[in-house]
C-alpha cells in the first residue's frame, strides 16, 4: 500500500471523516480558550471543570435513558454553574482561588460517582464520555460542536483587548472602569463551553491535555498572545489528525492517541524550542 493510499483510506469511512471534524473544531477552540488557562495559570480550574460535569452527565444519563444530546446539555449547565459556583465561593467565602476549586471539585466529582453507580444499563456510554468516543460522533454533535465552537471563538475575537486587560492588568482594567467581575465570569464560562464541546473527542479524563498542552506548546515558541493562540490551533488540529491516523492503524483509543500526540508535540518544543528549550539553555551555559 502506496503513501497516498495509506492517508486516504481511514477517511473514506463516514465515521472517521465525522471525527477528523470534530477532532480539527475542537483542536482550534480549546486552545484559543486554553491561552487564557495558561498564561493565567488557570490548569487546576481546568481539571475541576472537566469533572465538574460528572453530575451532569449522570443526571442526563437518567432523566432521558441514555439520550446523548440531553447528556451534552446536563454537561454544558453543570459545567457553566460549576465555574461560576467556583468564582462565588472564592470571593464570598474569602477563600484562595485554588482553595474554593479543591473544594467544588471534589463536591461535584463525589456526586457525579455516586449518581453514576446508580446508572446500571449505560456503563459503556458513560466510559465514552470519560475517555472519548470522537469515531461516534453524529452529524448533529458536529452541527452542535460548530455553532458552539464558533461562538466562543466569536467572543474570544469580540472581546479580545477587554480579556487581555482584565487577565493581566487588573488595575488598568479598573482604571479604564471595564466590569471586571462581569468579564472574568464570562472567560470561565467560556473555558466551561469548550470543556463540554471536548467531551466526545477526547473524554472527561484527558480533557485537560486538550486544553492546556496545545497553548503550552505555542508559549514556547512564541510570545504574542494572538501568536500563541493561533500555533496553539495549529498544533490543536495536527495533534486531532495525526492521532486519528494513529488510532487507526495502531488500534487504541482515538482520545487517548490524540493527546499522546499532543504531548509528543510538546516534549519535542521543550527540549528544541529556541531561547525556552533544554537544549537551547544548555548550549547557553
């Protein structure tokens, strides 16, 4: 089998065409999103999110017997009330912000295990939404993927300079008179949509790679935000590519391969990136 064939073939199967979409949609969104997580050193939040939404997914499991769009609107609530419940419990309780998210996190996360021991019949559904199902995904997820997707990546544009200030100049921000508490409500609850949007790629347990290791790849090599955001894309969408080719011809799980790329990506850029990377400060001293 010729090169081109070996490229060609995984994708003339319907399913596998469906989930490079949603591998390449959902690679561009979170680490557009993702930017924010890192340069703000927000990865723990982005892990509490991720299995924030355990409940939800539980109590969408049981109110519509296994309907994943009901699951994927339990998720997305639960994650948005979790981010903000997070926000309100840090600033209310006079907690540390690492504090108030230990705190959420295991909550929601003990809740969403006890619920998901009372779902009997979906067992192997709900493993898909832990570690990913990209190769099932749906016209409709895709439809659903896109427009939420978009929709971030809309705000994210729209509100770009208004994030910047608010994320690393709080006083400029309150100078300039921006709702800052309205603003930083608004991020989480960004991060929250693209945690959920992510689900059926890569899966509650490895959402967090997908969100962080993209962008912390880019900050490695660039130093311009909007830079950072569009490598973090680029190396968002290849690591979905690659790790679909992966998945098909090795036999592993397309989630699980996908972030293994990711972080391939990633160990590569830390040791060669010029000025950040070991190898670099080593011929430095």
């Amino acid at each position: 089998m010729g090169l081109p064939e070996l490229l060609v073939a995984p994708f003339r199967y319907p399913f596998m065409a469906r989930g490079l979409l949603a591998a390449t949609m959902v690679g561009v969104v979170c680490p557009v999103v993702g930017t924010y997580v890192v340069l703000r050193g927000m990865a723990f939040f982005g892990d509490a999110l991720a299995h924030a939404v355990l409940p939800g997914v539980a109590v969408g499991f049981l109110t519509s017997h296994g309907g994943r769009r009901s699951v994927f609107w339990w998720a997305l609530g639960t994650a948005i009330l979790a981010s903000l419940g997070i926000g309100a419990v840090a600033r209310r309780g006079r907690l540390r912000e690492d504090t108030a998210i230990g705190i959420v996190l295991a909550g929601m996360f003990a809740l969403g295990i006890a619920l998901i021991s009372t779902v009997r019949g979906y067992a192997v559904d709900l493993v898909h939404f832990l570690f990913g199902n990209v190769l099932g995904v749906s016209r409709g997820d895709l439809l659903l993927t896109a427009l939420l997707g978009g929709l971030v990546l809309a705000l994210v544009l729209a509100l770009y300079k208004e994030f910047l200030v608010v994320s690393f100049d709080a006083t400029l921000a309150a100078t300039l008179r921006l709702p800052v508490r309205l603003y930083n409500g608004l991020l989480l609850i960004l991060i929250a949509v693209a945690v959920v949007v992510s689900l059926q790629t890569v899966g509650v347990a490895l959402m967090l790679a997908l969100l962080v290791t993209p962008a912390s790849t880019a900050y490695l090599l660039v130093r311009r935000v909007p830079a950072m955001m569009f490598l973090g894309a680029g190396f968002g969408v290849l690591s979905g590519l690659i790790g679909l080719y992966l998945s098909y011809y090795a036999g592993i799980a397309s989630g699980a391969a996908i972030v293994l790329v990711a972080t391939g990506f990633f160990v590569i850029v830390l040791f060669a990136a010029p000025r950040r990377g070991l190898l670099w400060r080593r011929r430095s001293n």
